[in-house]
C-alpha cells in the first residue's frame, strides 16, 4: 500500500494480469482450493508418490502464490518477447523489461555439462546466461508439490514455460533443455535420460540412507537420557520457537508458527532421533541433540529441501 495505494493481489491483477487475459491465474491459496479444474500436488514419502494439501504462500505471496496455467502463462510471456505489448498496448515499459534481464549478482563463470555456457547471472527475477551463442532469460518456480520452468529467448523469440505437479521430478528442468536444444539446431543430448538418471541416484542412496536409520531404530535402543530430559521448550532467533512433549513414551515436536504440524521422533542413537513428520512434503530425518554434561543444550531441525535447505539449531530454554 505504501508504494501502489492497493494491496499487491490488486495491483497484479489490475496491472497484469486482467490486460493479459490472464482469467485462470489468481494470487492466494483460497482461489486455488476453490477451483475444480485445479490440479493436486504431489510429493515422494517412503519412496511413493502420495497426494499432499496445498500450502498456503498467502504471508509471502510476492515470493510465490500465484496460480497459473500454460494459457495464461504464454499471454506472460507472449508481452515479455514483444517488448512489453501484449494485443498491440505497451503493458510494461520496454526499458523495465531490459531491466529486469540486467545482471545484478554473479553466479558462475560457465558449466563443464553446458560448455558453450560462459557466464550465468541473476537479474531482477530472472536468471541470466549465455547458451550456444544466444541470451537465456529463465527462472525456475516452485511450492510443495509443485515445480516449474519459464524460459525466454528474447532473440528467438522463443518462450517456454513448464508446469508439474510433483515436486520430486526432473522434467520441470529437462523439458526446457531439450526445446531449446532443438529450437537452436544444437546437437541432440537426450536430457531425461541424463536427468532421471541423476535422480534415480539420489533416490537410492536416500533411500539406502533411511533403510540404515530404520534398522537403528527397529533395534529399539534407549535414547541417552530420559525422555523427559528431551522435553521443554526450544527457540531459534529466526524461526521462533518449538516445544518438544514426552507424549505415551514417544516425543512429539510442535512447531509455534505451524499448527498442523507434528513431528514424531523414535530413537535412533544416542541422541539421535528418527523424525517423521506429520506432513509428508517435510520428510523423514534424523534429529540431532546437542547434550553437555548430561544436559540438553539444544536441537538441530532439518526437512526436505523443497521446504528449507538449511538446519536450524533450537536452543532449549
């Protein structure tokens, strides 16, 4: 309100997306859920691929709440290739696009797998590089259950944009690759069996990695300490805090700023537990206590990487 004097749902429906004809596309989780034609996300949990709910991006919806379709996507990306004009009206000034595709942080200097590729930048949203002598302007999109591509070649005028709804697949990446390969006369590389490939191995090994956890908590070992000792209330300066129960001789995590959300953890090791959570697109991990003099000190969180990459270390209050 304080730069548009309107919310941003409004701003981008009455500025965008109502000039581009974009009728299927809508900003919060409730449009989403209230569309019979919408489709479902799906995430992998114990090596399935199960039906997940919607996540709510609603509190940081410029970072990621807009629902689309490849229709409406293609009205997007058709005002990107001619210059900001979409159905003969300039939409956005040509010279904010250009913007936008002005590289403003480095990111690599080339790929040894893509090696006609010798630089790579992001700009305003977008990534930035060259490939087989032309200007890639990309960027991938994603929320639980969902992964995408949108890639431009502005001198092509080429726009490609790939939607999925499972968020553990290589298509989303690999699809784009092989168009533009072809597109560009580029000689043939057969890009899902590289990428599956890829992801076939990962799978195993997290798999193999899980197996062995199983196997230690199927040993039903008893953690270090009591399970009271585990027990309190725990606080992380960015997150917030969690509260870990001893619940019918298991603990349970509960997270301040997810509700829903529980965590079961079963001793592993130690002070170590197995952690599966009640959501499957957070994962099964290993849980880790930090304990000093018979003391717990803290505990380090992980889930999976489409949720957050990095741990985060709860100090128990």
């Amino acid at each position: 309100p304080l730069a548009t004097d309107t919310s941003w749902d409004d701003y981008v429906k009455y500025h965008f997306l109502l000039p581009l004809k974009m009728t299927r596309t809508s900003t919060n989780i409730a449009a989403i859920k209230g569309d019979n034609n919408a489709a479902q996300p799906y995430t992998r949990f114990n090596d399935s691929l199960v039906k997940i709910q919607y996540m709510s991006f609603d509190n940081i919806a410029p970072a990621g709440s807009i629902n689309s379709s490849v229709k409406d996507m293609s009205n997007w990306l058709l005002m990107q290739l001619d210059s900001g004009r979409f159905d003969g009206k300039q939409l956005v000034p040509f010279d904010a696009l250009q913007e936008t595709r002005a590289g403003q942080t480095i990111e690599g200097s080339g790929s040894s797998f893509f090696p006609s590729n010798h630089f790579s930048v992001y700009g305003l949203g977008f990534d930035l590089e060259d490939y087989g002598g032309k200007l890639i302007v990309s960027h991938s999109g994603g929320a639980a259950g969902f992964v995408s591509y949108v890639t431009l070649i502005p001198e092509e005028h080429l726009g490609i944009v790939v939607l999925t709804n499972t968020d553990v697949n290589s298509l989303f990446f690999a699809l784009p690759r092989q168009i533009t390969d072809a597109y560009l006369g580029m000689p043939y590389r057969n890009y899902s069996d590289i990428f599956f490939s890829f992801a076939e191995r990962r799978r195993m090994r997290e798999n193999e990695e899980l197996k062995k956890d199983r196997e230690l908590v199927a040993r039903k070992q008893p953690p270090s300490l009591s399970l009271k000792s585990y027990s309190g209330t725990y606080a992380n300066s960015v997150y917030g805090t969690i509260t870990i129960k001893a619940e019918n001789n298991k603990l349970n995590i509960y997270f301040s700023h997810h509700p829903g959300l529980i965590g079961q953890l079963e001793p592993r090791d130690g002070n170590t537990f197995l952690c599966t959570y009640s959501d499957p697109e957070y994962g099964i991990k290993v849980i880790p206590f930090t304990v000093e003099n018979n003391q717990v000190k803290s505990v380090t969180i992980t889930v999976n990487d489409e949720i957050e990459f990095l741990p985060y270390e709860f100090v128990k209050q």
